[in-house]
C-alpha cells in the first residue's frame, strides 16, 4: 500500500540523486535500507556501550 509523505524538494533531490548513484528501482527500496542501516548504527553503539560497562565492572562475555 502507497501512501504519501511531505519531504523538503532538498531532501528529495538526495534521495533521487542516492536512488540513481546506487541503482535503486524505486525510492521505497532506498528507504528501506536506509532505515535497516540506521537500526544497525543503533545497535552497534549500544553493543559499544555495553561493551564498555562491561569492561568498567570487570565483567566479561563468559560472566553472563
């Protein structure tokens, strides 16, 4: 199901220039992945950060 969504013509313009430059077929593809590789970011920082309380409390991997 389509729907419609407000973007500044700047914002637009990347996407088209992104879609084009990495061969998507459609704007809703690029979106996607877009979105997929933030959840990543987000994840990868808070197993950095976890890491890092682990390591402050002289805990491990093995520990849990």
């Amino acid at each position: 199901m389509a729907t419609t969504i407000g973007v500044s013509k700047e914002i637009r313009n990347a996407l088209m220039s992104l879609k084009f430059e990495e061969g998507y077929r459609n704007l809703d593809q690029l979106i996607s992945d877009l979105v997929a590789e933030h959840k990543k970011r987000k994840l990868l920082a808070a197993s950095a950060l976890f890491r890092e309380k682990m390591e402050k409390t002289g805990l491990s991997l093995e520990d849990l």
